[in-house]
C-alpha cells in the first residue's frame, strides 16, 4: 500500500482497487500513514467526495477499528441522538434524561467541540468533578440503572474515528459529507442501537449552510443506518441564529438546567420535544413503514409524552443522579455558582432602538474559541468559564442601551475583543426584517425521497 497513490487516488477521483482504502486507514493506525499524509487525504475528500464503495468502505473500517456493543439484555429499546453541529446546541443535555424518563435506553457517546461549534462532552465537564471517561463496564451499568449514560468514545469503540475527529479540527476538514457521515455512523452503530435520531442543522451556523446539502448528508446517513439494520431517521433544524440564549459550555449547563426545570427558552424546549418524540417513533416502528397521517398521529403522542415527562421534574432528576453517577456535583444544578465562573462579565449594549435582523452564530462560536472555549490545537485544554448569555434572537424588539448579548471572558482585553465581535455578529434596524429559517424543517425517513 502506497499512501500516496491513495491520496493521489481521491484527489483525482479515480476507482482505488478494492481494499486499498482499508489498508490505508489500518496503516494510519498502525502508524505507518504519517499525520500529514491523513490531513492530505481528509482535504482531498473535502474537494473530491467519496464513492459510495468508498464510503462504505469507510464506515466499515471506522466502526470495526474497535468494539460493536452489544446491549440486547436491556429490557427497553436502546435509541440514541446525535447532531451535526451548532451553535448554543445543548440539547443533548436535556434530551437524554429525558428520553430515558421516557422509558428509553439512551447510550450516549458524544464527542467535543469542533471547529466553532460546541461539544457536549466539554459542557458535561464543564460540572466540576464530571467524568465523560467511564469504561464501557462503567457505561452499561448506568444504562441498566437509569437507562442513561453519557460519554465520550472508549478506547475501544471506533478509535479510527476519535483520531480523524481530532485531526479534522484543526485541520480545516469538518464541512465534507462522506467525513461527517461516517464519523457519526461509525460511533452510532458501534453502540448496539435499535433506533437513532439524527438533528441535522442548516443555515448559516451550520457546517453544511445549504438546505440542499444538509438533505443530501441526511438521506447519506439514514441510508447508512439502514444498511445495518438500525432504524434511523433525521430532523432538519435551524441554525442561522444560535439555539437558545446562551454559548460556551458552563452557560450552556445552566440553560440546559433551567430547561430541564420547566423553564428555558421556547426554541430549546420545541427541538429537544421533536426529537425526544421522534426517538419514541423509532423506538416503536423499529424499520417498518407507516402511512402518512398514522406516522403523524404517532409523532404528536410521542410530543405529549416527551412534555408531559418534562414537566414533571423527572427527567431533572434523572440527569441529578446521571451527574451524580459519574462523578459530578449535583449541587451545581441548583446553584449556578458551582459552575465554572469568569473572570469578567459586560454587556453588549444595542446601538439604537428597533428590531434584531439576524444573529450571526459562526462568529460567536469562533469568539468562544478564541476566548480559550474551544480548541485550535490538538490536546488543547480549555476554559469552561467563557461564552455569552442572554443572546437575543432574531425578531426581538430591543431599545437603544439594552443588552444584547453577556460575554463572560477570563480577561479585559478578551471583553473587549469579544465587544467588537458582538457588534458586528447582531444587526439591529429600525424595521423588522426578514423572517429566520423555520426551526423545525424537513423529516427524512427511511425510503424518503
């Protein structure tokens, strides 16, 4: 096997000979394909694509790198989520306890941020004393004793994946489909689903902006995990705005808490709602097909079961004994100054009075990374602390001082700069402008056109 020839390969869009991306991928693990020979063929992917051999050549290799669960003891369906990626997306948070207060099994391997969106794992650790690093021993037992477990891959579950993750980074190589696709695929068929629902984001915050090719990664995965047997299905939603009030990682906690209470932005409760529901779905048709209006009735049921248990503070109390399971503090949750706190807090005041035309999230989300909340270099530690709260939306009437956005900083001079990143991320005009992207879009089924 010639690493290069492979690069070359993809790069010009040739048929490689069977076998031979397998080997590549095998010998980037063994070490025998050097780190920048990966970046060069992760680049190539990002302009040439992949066959559809290719890529399941791919996901093969990346889900069979390591262990493939098997949780078929547990007594409820095992139904996972996962998002492509935004800004201020703390839905996992919410989503999985409730899910499991639902009566499903979630078994949650989440990864960390990831260009200038956000990562669940570091939000969870973000609760002082949080441990994201159990053993796959330590996961299915808070599977069988809360139905929930929340963590990032194992060393033995898809290790080919959490290097490419990392590298892809830093390395200006996330926005691809067959990349983003069987990184996602390769973690969730390795965690012994019957169900999974995919919440893929479109808009300007999106890795992927255009609603035609949020389509096309969607129906690429849905296809994937049909492939293998899991039932699986996607949610179009937007992110041409930041979901919710809040970005960074302590921030994000303490929203996703309220949220949990009963509380918390509308926008944050209607998608954790409409997937949670979505999950139900899954759970219950398995891979079978259902006429239009009985799929439609069977989603409304699963809404009113997901608010219903929201409502109720149970799943609250599930994600108290899921933090405390796994090292956390619960006493963060009700008092947010556990939590990591900065250094410097100051508001972003409006320039004038009128209406909020648009939030602009890729530079808020690339401003928390250059506070120190997310990571420019492989290994990098970070600082939970810093963010922004109290975000406006789009549509918000807003008078001449009021704040528009909180920036919590670890310094003065990273304030200010993230002032001046404000300013130019929220137009405020006299008028009310356009309206936003609708926030829950298309649903792809299997056998969706």
């Amino acid at each position: 096997m010639n690493p290069v020839r492979i690069i070359e390969g993809i790069r010009e869009g040739d048929k490689l000979p069977p076998g031979s991306l397998r080997s590549f991928m095998e010998g980037y693990l063994r070490g025998e394909v050097e780190e920048y020979q990966m970046s060069a063929f992760l680049m190539a992917v990002v302009f040439r694509g992949l066959s559809d051999d290719q890529l399941s050549e791919l996901v093969s290799v990346m889900l069979y790198s390591g262990a493939v669960l098997d949780l078929s003891h547990l007594p409820v369906p095992r139904v996972d989520k996962h998002s492509t990626g935004g800004v201020g997306d703390k839905v996992s948070l919410v989503l999985a306890p409730l899910a499991a207060e639902c009566g499903l099994a979630v078994p949650m391997m989440s990864g960390r941020g990831l260009g200038h969106t956000g990562g669940t794992l570091d939000k969870l650790e973000s609760i002082p004393g949080f441990r994201t690093d159990l053993s796959l021993s330590e996961f299915q037992e808070g599977l069988e004793a809360d139905g929930v477990s929340m963590i990032g891959q194992t060393r033995e579950i898809a290790p080919l994946d959490r290097r490419l993750y990392e590298l892809r980074s830093v390395s200006g190589t996330v926005a691809s489909i067959p990349l983003i696709a069987a990184s996602i695929m390769s973690k969730k068929l390795a965690e012994g689903l019957n169900g999974l629902v995919l919440d893929v984001k479109v808009g300007s915050g999106a890795f992927l902006p255009r609603e035609a090719d949020a389509l096309e990664l969607a129906r690429t995965m849905v296809s994937i995990g049909a492939a293998h047997g899991v039932a699986t299905r996607a949610r179009l939603t937007a992110m041409d705005r930041p979901l919710g009030r809040t970005v960074g990682n302590a921030v994000e906690v303490q929203e996703a808490v309220e949220c949990l209470r009963g509380e918390g932005p509308d926008d944050l409760r209607t998608v954790v709602v409409e997937l949670v529901a979505e999950m139900i779905v899954a759970a219950e048709m398995g891979g079978s097909a259902a006429d239009e209006h009985g799929a439609d009735r069977d989603l409304e049921s699963g809404r009113e079961r997901a608010r219903a248990s929201l409502d109720s503070g149970g799943a609250l109390e599930r994600f108290r004994r899921l933090v405390e399971r796994q090292g956390g503090d619960p006493r963060a949750l009700d008092d947010p100054t556990r939590l990591p706190q900065p250094s410097v807090r100051q508001d972003v005041p409006s320039p004038r009075s009128g209406f909020v035309h648009s939030v602009e999230p890729v530079r808020l989300g690339r401003a928390v990374v250059e506070m120190g909340g997310g990571r420019t270099r492989l290994g990098q530690r970070i600082d939970p602390s810093v963010g922004f709260s109290g975000i406006v939306q789009p549509g918000d009437a807003v008078e001449e001082g009021a704040p528009l956005v909180t920036v919590h900083a670890a310094s003065a001079s990273d304030a200010r700069a993230a002032l001046s990143v404000v300013r130019d991320s929220v137009a405020v005009e006299q008028e009310s402008g356009p309206a936003p992207l609708p926030l829950l879009g298309r649903r792809i089924l299997p056998g969706s056109p």
